[in-house]
C-alpha cells in the first residue's frame, strides 16, 4: 500500500517523522499518537503542552497536544520519540473548578457543558435523561462527574477528532466492503473467554427521595451471556428510576458479553473501500472462518501505524455491534459471539430483600 502523508503539527511546525502510530476507542475519552520524530536540530523538537495535530493526507485525525518527548542517544546517534493526546485529557484529569458545584433540572448534555469550565466541548448524539438535580463532588474531573450517569442511560463518551467530547448510545456510521481471511486480512486473533458470562446481571438501586419499597428497594434484571448459573449483582451509580435501572441491567450485559468476545484484525492500508479512514464506533463486514465470523462487526478501536518498512497498516479490535448498542448483525458466526439483545428479558422487581447499598467490586 502506498504510504500516506501524515502530518504532525506542532504550534504550526511540522515535525518529520520516519514511523507513526495512531490510536482511537469508542470505549475510551482521550485518543492518542507516538511519532519516532526525525530531528536534527539543536536541542529538542518540541516541548510537552504544545498545541498540536495530526492530519492523514488531509484528514483531520486528532486535535491536541504533545504529551511525551522522549530522547536517547549515545555518542553516534541520537532518537526522539513524541507522543500526542486528545484535548480531551484536559476533561479526565483536570478539576471542575465551578462556583457552585450544583446543576438543578437538567439532561446529561447540559450537565457537561455546565461543567465543562475548560472549554473542551461536548456534542451528544442521543437522548439523554433530565434529572433534578446534579451535585459535583470536589475535585472531580468533567468525565468522571457525567461518566456514571452515561453508564447508567446506555450511553458511551469518546472524543472527537476536534478533541471534543461525545456522547452516544450506538454505532455512528458504516465502513464500506468486507474485511474477509484470504483477501484483505493481513492477520487475525481473537479472544474468547468466559470471565465475563454472567447468566443473570442484577442492578439494584435507591431513590434519594422516599422511605417505601418503590424507593429503597429497586432491582432489575437482565439475561446475560452465561450458559449456567452465574449471577452478578451491581449497584447502580447514581439515582434509580425504573427505567434508569433496566438500562443499566442490559447496558452492562451487552458490555459483559463484549469484554468475552473480541477480534483483532491488521489490515494493509488506512482506509476502507470508499477511501475513508478506519474509525472507532463504526461498524464493518467480516468474514474470517477461521476466527469463527460472519456478520457485521463495531470497530472498538482502531490503530492506525505506518512507517518505512511495514508500510501502511490499521490493527482493529471488534466486538458484536451489541457490545457498543448496535443491533443484532444476524450473521452466520459460531454461537460464542453471541451477546445479548439489548431489550431482551429484562424485568424489574420492587421491594427485593436488600437495604442500603452493597459494595461491588467492579
């Protein structure tokens, strides 16, 4: 495959590069790049901090800054190594700094800009619950204050190639083709395992207000992909509703059966057969018989590497489009990439016989 021109700016300099590689995850808020930079001026290429970003023949692919510089040498030669993170960082490791930690009324989109007093930016691409009331705890970061009410409504916060957050409950678009062994499958493996299978998942709440069972003693329940008798009982993050709690039961089962079954495929090339770039949240065709797959499949996360040698390569994690709130891809895989449907079985129950709230280990 062709190399393309990957572009990495750094406060408006371009830094040659001899190899690069370039990581993006539906499940994750903050993307990430290396560059092996090919500097030889004096001192150091850049400094940590620096506004930076990365194009992919013109494709905008990231916005943010260096991260790392890290050099070595010896008395011949010398190397430095570059890394680059989303602007999104700023939202997982930086305190909301707000005058009254407190948002009344409110869906999870206007809660995060709220409370994104730095600025990131947030785009939300699903419906999202109104609650009444929001209360920062001090101290916490932009994603760690909505992340549990995400969790909650179904909903998955990745960035932006922007470096912005978003917030969405289902795969965002289509690679064009199909990624079959024997053609455009360069190598494959997967992964399956039953660590994660669960016949049962139980999520159990309280409301904040109330003393009856309806507040105090609220549990849903939904199928997971266990064959025998395995149970698994949570507790919800923030505050139980109904509806809050049997999204979470079959949020979680998805996930659960997403986390036991997952392929990795390298691909020649950047891109798809229309031209776009492999993308994170996306979801593509797969036949590889010798991985046990023939449906669509959700790209969970994609690295995108190149340099002098190996050439041009995308190395995607998939998982079932379930995993990540698609719809069943009704293909023809064996039956251990199952997971569950994402209304399936679930049921609510009041007045179940727990109090308070029980620690889980997650």
């Amino acid at each position: 495959m062709p190399l393309e021109t990957v572009v990495f700016d750094v406060a408006g300099r371009q830094l040659k590069h001899v190899a690069c590689s370039l990581t993006s995850s539906a499940e994750e808020a903050v993307r990430t790049a290396t560059f092996e930079v090919a500097w030889t001026g004096e001192g150091i290429p850049c400094r940590p901090d620096e506004e930076a970003t990365i194009t992919v023949s013109g494709d905008l692919w990231g916005t943010g800054f260096v991260r790392d510089v890290r050099c070595a040498h010896d008395r011949e030669w010398r190397q430095y190594q570059v890394t680059f993170v989303s602007r999104t960082c700023d939202a997982t490791e930086c305190s909301i700094d707000h005058p009254t930690w407190l948002k009344t009324d409110a869906d999870l989109e206007a809660i995060a800009r709220e409370f994104d007093t730095l600025g990131v930016g947030v785009e939300v691409a699903a419906e999202t619950v109104r609650k009444p009331v929001h209360k920062v705890v001090p101290g916490e970061t932009l994603y760690s204050t909505i992340i549990a009410d995400a969790q909650e409504q179904g909903l998955i916060v990745h960035d932006t190639p922007e470096g912005k957050l978003r917030i969405t409950d289902k795969p965002e678009g289509r690679q064009a083709g199909v990624l079959r062994k024997g053609d455009n499958i360069l190598s494959g493996s997967s992964n399956l395992t039953g660590r994660h299978a669960h016949d049962t998942i139980k999520v159990r709440g309280q409301a904040s207000d109330g003393t009856n069972d309806t507040a105090l003693r609220q549990e849903a329940s939904a199928e997971g992909s266990g064959d025998r008798p395995r149970p698994l009982v949570l507790v919800l993050e923030g505050e139980a509703t109904s509806g809050g709690l049997k999204k979470r039961a079959a949020r979680e089962a998805r996930r659960r059966a997403g986390l036991g079954a997952t392929a990795t495929l390298t691909l020649a090339g950047l891109r798809d057969g229309n031209g776009k770039l492999w993308t994170r949240n996306f979801l593509v065709e797969v036949d590889d018989a010798w991985l046990g797959i023939n449906q669509e499949m959700v790209i969970a996360s994609c690295t995108l590497a190149q340099d002098s040698i190996a050439g041009t390569t995308a190395t995607l994690s998939l998982k079932d489009p379930r995993a990540l709130g698609g719809e069943n891809p009704r293909g023809k895989s064996d039956k251990a990439w199952k997971a569950p449907e994402p209304d399936a079985s679930v049921k609510t129950n009041v007045g179940q016989q727990f109090t308070g709230r029980v620690g889980v280990d997650y």
